[in-house]
C-alpha cells in the first residue's frame, strides 16, 4: 500500500507516520518561526543600532561646537582680561601724574620753587619712562 494511503485509511501503520510527519513538520514551522523573529530581532536592533549611531554622530557635533564656543569665550575672556590690566595700569599712571601736578601746584602756591621744580622734574621722568614703555610694546 501507498504511504499517502495509509494515512488517509487511519490504519494502525498510518498512525506513526502521521505522528511522525506532524512532529518534523511541526519542529519545521517552529524553527522557521523562531527564525523569522530572530530575523525581525536583528532587522530592528540594526536600525537601533543605526539610529544611535546618529544620534552619537549628533552629539559629538554638539560637543565639538560647544568646545568651539567654549575656546571663543575662553580667548574672549582673556582679551577682556588683558585690556582690564591696561586700562588699570593706565589709571594708576593717570592718578599718579594728577598728584604730582597737584603737588606741584601746592608747591607753586607756597612759593617753594624748588620743589615745585624738583616735582615738575620727576613729573618729566615719569612720563619719558611710560613713553619708553609704551613704544616697547
């Protein structure tokens, strides 16, 4: 007898066969499926994957930018820091030239000559040395 015909008979030599082509088919079609979700597993963690790839891409850039920016404001900061010390510098020059003059113009008042001479020299002095300085930067 034909195997196909055992089965459709329900005999007692179809039966096995039956159990046993129902058992691989089966494991067949679970092994598939199991394989087609590992399948879609994989196809979604690649574009996970992908997508946080961009998203470190992304981030690096934005780190980058940020330490440009940071580096700008740094140098800014500096600059900043440097004209503040000039312009002190400057005012501290100023403030000494102005109490010379003023001492100076005591002097004058008082009619001590002399050291209205003497001030009005050292007032000289201290201009040519900050002229000195200025032309060596």
């Amino acid at each position: 007898m034909n195997p196909m015909n055992l089965s459709r008979c329900r005999s007692p030599l179809a039966l096995p066969f039956n159990k046993l082509h129902s058992r691989s088919s089966l494991r067949n079609h679970l092994q598939r499926r199991k394989s087609k979700n590992i399948r879609k597993r994989m196809k979604r963690l690649r574009s996970d994957m992908q997508e946080i790839s961009r998203e470190q891409g992304k981030i690096k850039e934005g780190q980058r930018q940020v330490r440009e920016k940071f580096e700008a404001v740094e140098s800014e900061c500096e600059l900043l820091r440097k004209e503040t010390n000039i312009i002190m510098q400057q005012s501290m020059s100023t403030q000494l030239r102005l109490a010379f003059m003023l001492q100076i113009l005591k002097a004058r008042e008082n009619h001590d000559l002399d050291q209205a001479a003497k001030l009005t020299s050292a007032l000289r002095e201290l201009i040519a040395r900050e002229n000195q300085q200025k032309e060596t930067m």
